[in-house]
C-alpha cells in the first residue's frame, strides 16, 4: 500500500467514526411518558415540577445517562435505542460517582 493511500484511508476511518456517536444521537427517537417500559419504570419527562421525584434525582445526574449534563436530550442505558430528557427522572435513577 502506497502510503498516500494509507494516510486518506485513515483520515476516512478516523473522521467516519468521529461523526458517528453524534449522527446517531440525533436520530434516536425521544421515549414518551405513554411508552409502556417507561410507565414501567417511573419515567416522569418533567421531573423537577413532579413531587413524587427524589430532589436533585434527573437523568443528568444519573449514571445511567448516556450524555453531558448540559444535554436536553440524550441517550441512557435502561431505554436503548430512545432518548431521554436531561431534566427527566424514572425509579432506576442511580447517583453518578
Ligand atoms: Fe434517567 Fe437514569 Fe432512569 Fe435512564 S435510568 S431514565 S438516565 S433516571
């Protein structure tokens, strides 16, 4: 392999893989309140105005959470393949260490 086409195969690899976490972010459907594994678990979208949450329990600080505190939205372990609001809150909610 000539090393031009070694070097513009990686910059391929490397930039591919770089956009892929966030393009799929973006397209993961957002879990809704009504979703049955949701009411399974709790799930409250609002969690800062519900009294049945724990204070300072959301999906931020959750670390289960698949995502940066600053994230409205973003993925979490216990819902694949769903997103999940930030200022969320469901009853698997475990303190980030
Ligand atoms: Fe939110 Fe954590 Fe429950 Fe996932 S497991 S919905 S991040 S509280």
């Amino acid at each position: 392999m000539k090393r031009r086409t070694f070097i513009v195969g990686m910059a391929a690899t490397v930039g591919g893989s770089a956009l892929a976490p966030l393009k799929a972010k973006e397209e993961l459907p957002r879990l809704s309140e009504s979703d049955p594994s949701a009411q399974a678990l709790k799930y409250i979208e609002g969690a800062s105005s519900s009294e049945s949450v724990p204070k300072n329990q959301f999906c931020y600080n959750c670390k289960l959470y698949v995502g940066a505190k600053e994230d409205e939205w973003a993925g979490c372990q216990i819902f694949p393949g769903k997103q999940v609001a930030g200022k969320a809150w469901c009853s698997v909610w475990q303190a980030k260490v």
